[in-house]
C-alpha cells in the first residue's frame, strides 16, 4: 500500500471517529499500530469497527435501491453475503450510530 493511500485511510477512520464522538459524547481515537498487529481501526465498548474507503464498491447501489424502498421514519439496511462467506449487514452510519449509541454503557 503506497503512502497516501495509507493516509487516505487514517483521514477516514480520523474523520468517522470524530462522527462517532460527536454522536456518543466519548472521546474516540484510532487503534495505533492496527495495521502491523492485525487489530481494529476502532474499538468502541462492545463494538469492534474496521474502517474501509474504496473509489467505488457496489454495496452503495444497493444502499441506494434500499433507500428508495423506504418511508420517512424506515432505515434502509442491506444484508449481503459473498460466495463462502458469512452474511453482513451494511447502512448508512447515521442510522447505526443511533442504535449503537443504546449499546454503549454510560461515561
């Protein structure tokens, strides 16, 4: 992985703690040293959060078709599955932070 590829994706896990925090009151930081010893990028209470930024991945298509299904107070949630794979269950991170936060014990 080249360099700013690296960067790019300490921004995003930077940029998505800070979302989190600002949603949970916590301070949330970035799992140093993740990379080399196999860890997570973000570990909150129970929570273990791997942070992926990619150009282009399909599951957004499928977010937006589940997103044009749904009335105004509906979550859209995508659950996908690859060949040998176990399911996962993907929406939008506003949506997730509201039930996560119900999750977390009080600080």
């Amino acid at each position: 992985m080249g360099k700013r590829q690296r960067q790019r994706g300490a921004e995003t896990e930077r940029e998505v703690c800070e979302k989190i925090a600002a949603a949970v009151g916590w301070v949330v930081k970035r799992e140093l040293g993740q990379a080399r010893d196999g860890g997570c990028d973000i570990r909150l209470g129970r929570f273990v959060i791997e942070v992926k930024r990619r150009k282009s991945i399909a599951v957004y298509e499928w977010i937006d078709q589940a997103k044009a299904a749904c009335a105004p107070y509906e979550i859209p949630v995508v659950i996908c599955r690859g060949d040998k794979r176990e399911h996962l269950v993907v929406q939008p991170l506003d949506d997730w932070l509201k039930m996560a936060k119900h999750e977390l014990p009080d600080r």
